[in-house]
C-alpha cells in the first residue's frame, strides 16, 4: 500500500515538473541578437530649374533607433511629423540586412548622378552598427548605374518601413 502511494506521488511530481518546464520548450531559441544599432535616412527628390540648379521637389527623414523607435519627417512642402516603433522582425531584417552582409566593410562613398538629368532622387544613410559608423551618398539607379546592389537594397528597405509606417 505505502508503494503504491509514493508511485503516486512520485508521478504527481513528475507531471508538476513537466508542466513547469513545458512553457520553456516552446519559445524556441533565445534571441542572441545583440546588435546596437541606430540611423538616418535621407531622401530628396529633385528636379533642375531655369536656371541650371537643383531644386527639391520633396525631402524627407528618417530615424530609426536601436529599440526601433523611429521618427519620419518631411521636410518639403506641408510638414508632417511621425513617431513610431517599428516591428521586431523589420527591425531583424534591416539589421540583417546592414550587419550581417558587410554592408558596415563598404568605404564611405557619394555616388553622384550623371550629367544632363532633369531629375534625380538622392539618398544619404548614416548609420552606426556596434560602435562605428558608415556615411553614404548615393542617386536612384536610373541616375548612376554603377550603385552597388547592397546599397539600392538597404535604400528599399527603408523606403518600405516610411510606406508601412509612415506613409
């Protein structure tokens, strides 16, 4: 009789215990991202006026931090101001995206725009990734056809987080 009732016992903790560790099993991989973080993005849009120059049509930033806090800013025309987190797996991509390619080994670099263009949107992204920071200055492809891939995809990448978030 008394084995009987240690069985029980023993099978009552055996199930507490499981029960206790069954919530751990499900989370899946602790997250080992510790990536710091943060940048601004800047866009113009710009168009050649009588007199030869450049005028922007539109700019406009955007800052994301470490905590994916951002903040999106037009600049040109009616002002608007937003004030936004963006989600942890657009957060994760766009580390991703700048950390885990080498984007950060780039030299800091200004692709200008051919001559003669009526038009041109220019970008400029800085960013500082664990403690050091990448300047670069680039045109849309139409305009310098010789913009490395990794740059256009990081400049789309943020141009969807502005549509997702703040357009």
């Amino acid at each position: 009789m008394a084995t009987k009732f240690l069985i029980v016992i023993a099978a009552v903790v055996a199930v507490m215990a499981a029960l206790v560790l069954l919530p751990s099993f499900n989370k899946g991989p602790a997250t080992t991202d510790q990536t710091q973080m943060s940048l601004e993005y800047n866009r113009q849009h710009l168009s050649r006026i009588e007199n030869g120059q450049f005028a922007a049509t539109s700019a406009e930033v955007l800052t994301i931090g470490n905590d994916g806090s951002a903040k999106y800013r037009k600049l040109v025309g009616a002002p608007d101001e937003k004030a936004f987190t963006i989600s942890s797996d657009d957060l994760k991509r766009l580390k991703d995206l700048i950390v885990g390619t080498g984007f950060m080994q780039i030299p800091d670099a200004n692709y200008q725009q051919k001559e003669g263009l009526a038009s041109v949107t220019q970008y400029t992204l800085k960013v500082s990734a664990d403690g050091s920071t990448k300047t670069i200055n680039w045109v849309d492809p139409d305009s310098n056809d010789s913009v490395p891939s990794i740059i256009g995809n990081v400049g789309e990448q943020l141009d969807n987080i502005i549509t997702k978030y703040a357009g």
